[in-house]
C-alpha cells in the first residue's frame, strides 16, 4: 500500500508526495496519446512533470524516481478520492501483464509489455473523452491540443494557477448553446457538426453517458455511441477506453493495425484477453508508434 505525506509550499500551494507507488511512469502515461490536456512542464524542479486540467482544476504530476509520485496543487484528500482513481494506482498492473502475457504466449507482446512498464489507463471524464475523440478524427496529436485548448478557453469556466489562467473543459450542457458555426470557427472543421450532434443527442438522452456506464454489455455500448453522428468503431472503443473505464475495449487504428500485422497475422484473441485487451492495446501501441518507429 502506499503511503502518502502532505506539505505545503512558501506560495501556499498544497502538494503530496506518495511513495511505494508500483508500476507507474507518468512521461508513458501522458505522452501516449492517451490524454490531450496535459504537457511536460518544468515548474517545481524534479525530473519529470506533467502538468494539466483534468476534472475543474489544473494539477501537475512530477516523478524523480518510479515508485514516488508528487502531486501539486493536491490535498491527500483529493489523492484518494480523485488523482489515485484517475491514475489506476487502485488496480494491479502486475497481475494484468501477467494475464497479457499468458493469453498471447508472444514475444512481441512480452517486449511490448516490458517497453511500456509504466503506462496506466486513464480514468477520465466520460464527456470530455467522447468530445476529444470525435476531435481526435483524422488529425495529429498537437492539432488535437491546439482545437481543444480552444474550445476550453472559449466555453470552458478559468482556472488561474502560479499566475496564469487555465480553463476546465466545457460542459455538454454549456457546449450545446454553441452553434455550428461557432465550433467551426475554432478550426475543428467536418468534426463541428458531430460534437453539436453529440450535444444535442446526450442533451436529449438518445445517448445517455452513465447509462452507457453502467451497461454489462460491451457491444450495447458501442452501439449506443455510434448513435452520434461521425462516431463509428474506432472512436467510440477510444472514449469507452479512456472515459468509461471499459478496459475492454481495442481500439484499432493506422498504427495498431500495422501492430496487428506485423506481431499477430493469424489475429489475436480479444475474447480470451477480456477486460485486458484495451491494456493490451495501448501496450502495442505504444510500442509500435514510439519504439519501434522512432
């Protein structure tokens, strides 16, 4: 279990440090393509910090060693009852990667494993996964940042932090006063009319998120999201992943088909992996976009 110890700095600004912390690399876990809000920064001096707005605040997470993590802008409340859920920290990646590991029986998968030690699934909010992904369509990642920082400063409530201004990411209830037109302008392009789809739907519940979260059945989920107009496989296991806790989930794009090719031609078992197989993915993937082409 690990432990958790709360200081404060001369400024005021409240932070926890949490020691014997196992298997987590914030640089893998934010720079995976996994997470659009957050970037390396460099304001407390230690090795390694990502800082970010996630849930109405901005945090910043900082490592100088892999079984420590140091929270800014933290309260050990808000550890347990936000950052250590939102992190995974409360699941055993160990047991996981042993499940991986068993069920392909791959030397790829092995090295994939090893070389992405570190990276945890992201809890994130259901909402902003559902609107980030549509984003996320046909674009490149610092794209991706660039639309959604915009549409957080123009829709989203300020977060002011060491004296500069952050903003939360917007409501669905708050998006869907938007028009068309004014989401195009913040150059999301063809993507401006599925978000004001996606308002629209969830706003009138055609598309009900914590029905979605609460459905057993996996299939039902992704049918209930492809009801938004422009989300179709790929998108709606992308935000089911990352904003649903559907570990589930695989999502297959350009590079992890290209994984799926190269490392498993004869295909790999998704059924036999069961809720390991989004973990799987990001491991794969992870491995083939950053490691292995870089």
């Amino acid at each position: 279990m690990e432990e958790i110890r709360e200081h404060t700095l001369e400024n005021g600004i409240k932070y926890v440090v949490v020691t014997n912390i196992p298997r987590l690399d914030i640089f893998k876990a934010f720079d995976c393509g996994q997470c659009f809000r957050f970037d390396e920064v460099s304001l407390f001096g230690n090795k390694c910090e990502f800082g970010g707005v996630a849930f109405g605040r901005y945090v910043v997470f900082a490592q100088n060693k892999s079984d420590e993590l140091i929270i800014y802008n933290s309260t050990s409340d808000d550890y347990f009852n936000i950052w250590r859920s939102f992190l995974s920290l409360d699941v055993d990646y160990d047991i996981i990667d042993k499940t991986i590991s068993e069920v392909t029986k791959s030397e790829h998968m092995n090295k994939a494993i090893e070389c992405s030690q570190g990276i945890r699934i992201l809890r994130q909010d259901s909402w902003e996964a559902v609107c980030s992904f549509i984003i996320s369509q046909n674009n490149n990642i610092p794209r991706i940042k660039k639309i959604i920082a915009s549409l957080c400063e123009k829709y989203g409530e300020r977060i002011c932090f060491l004296d500069k201004t952050y903003y939360s990411f917007p409501s669905c209830q708050v998006l869907s006063q938007a028009t068309e037109a004014e989401i195009f302008e913040l150059k999301t392009g063809f993507r401006a009319k599925y978000i004001v789809d996606a308002c629209a739907k969830i706003k009138n519940e055609t598309v009900c998120l914590d029905r979605i979260k609460n459905e057993a059945d996996f299939e039902k989920c992704v049918a209930e999201l492809c009801l938004i107009k422009g989300i179709g496989l790929k998108v709606a296991s992308c935000a089911l992943l990352f904003g649903f806790e559907r570990t589930e989930a695989f999502p297959i794009d350009v590079w992890m088909k290209r994984a799926l090719e190269k490392y498993f031609p004869k295909g790999i078992d998704l059924g036999a992996l069961g809720k390991t197989a989004g973990i799987a993915q990001q491991y794969l993937f992870y491995y083939e976009k950053y490691i292995q082409s870089s």
